[in-house]
C-alpha cells in the first residue's frame, strides 16, 4: 500500500470516528468538542490539496512506506 493511500485510509477513520463521538445521537457519544478533529483533518486534506504537502505522508514515508505515484 502506497503511503498516500494510508493517508486516505487515515483521514476517512479519523472523521467517521469524530463524527460517532461527536454528534449527539450517537450511540458512542462523549462531546461535541469531537467535531473539532473532523473540522482539523478537514482543513489538513484542504491544505495538502492546494500545497501538495502533507506532514501525516511524510512521517508514514518515513516509517517505511512507499511512496505513491
């Protein structure tokens, strides 16, 4: 697996996770506050997308994944 793929992989886990503790009628809710790691990976995917850097491929690439094409 490509590290941009781990990347993808991580974000998606990251937001779904957030939006169950997150949103109130959840069954796992804990706080509100939650949606702010959505909101962070939000504007982390954004700022990759318009930079073509992103810290999170950087340490994945050096934990030894390869890079993506």
């Amino acid at each position: 697996m490509s590290s941009w793929q781990i990347v993808r992989i991580l974000a998606g886990t990251f937001v779904l996770l957030s939006l169950a503790l997150g949103i109130p009628g959840s069954p796992v809710f804990l706080s509100s506050w939650w949606l702010a790691l959505a909101a962070f990976v939000g504007v982390n995917l954004l700022q990759s997308g318009f930079t073509g850097w992103c810290l999170s491929e950087r340490i994945i690439r050096k934990l030894g994944a390869r890079a993506g094409a």
